[in-house]
C-alpha cells in the first residue's frame, strides 16, 4: 500500500484483519526499536543512574507512540 491514495488506504484498514494485523505490527515495530535503544544506552552510558533513567524513558516515550499509533487506527476503524 505504499503509493495507494489516502481514501483507499482507510477503505483497507477499515477491514478488521488489517487493522489487526497493523496495530500488531506497530506495536512489535515499536517495542523492537525501544529495545534496540535500552541495548546502545545499556552499551555506552557508563553512570547507572543515567541508565536507568534513559532506560525509561526511552520505553515511555515509545510506549505513548505506539498507543498513538494504535489508537489512530482504531479511530480510522471505528469511523462512519
């Protein structure tokens, strides 16, 4: 669906397998990510503190996006 208009990109997630299916990739997509960030931090910050707290938020902010991005295609699912 890369170069499918917009309207015909909400027809498609308007199915509930496909919305499924993306909602699950997002949310495997975002936690892969902030995993592979709690890797580099755990790697190269030195001071545990710092750790600790980058660990975290890293997790929160990918975390608030996936909700984003989930609930934005359970919006475009339960849309007229």
């Amino acid at each position: 669906m890369p170069y499918a208009p917009y309207e015909q990109t909400v027809v498609w997630l308007k199915s509930p397998v496909n919305s499924t299916a993306i909602s699950a990739w997002v949310m495997v997509a975002f936690y892969h990510a902030a995993m592979g960030l709690q890797v580099v931090i755990e790697d190269y910050v030195s001071h545990e503190g710092r750790k600790i707290i980058l660990i975290w938020l890293v997790n929160a902010v990918f975390f608030m996006l996936a909700l984003s991005a989930v609930l934005s295609i359970i919006r475009i699912l339960l849309a007229g």
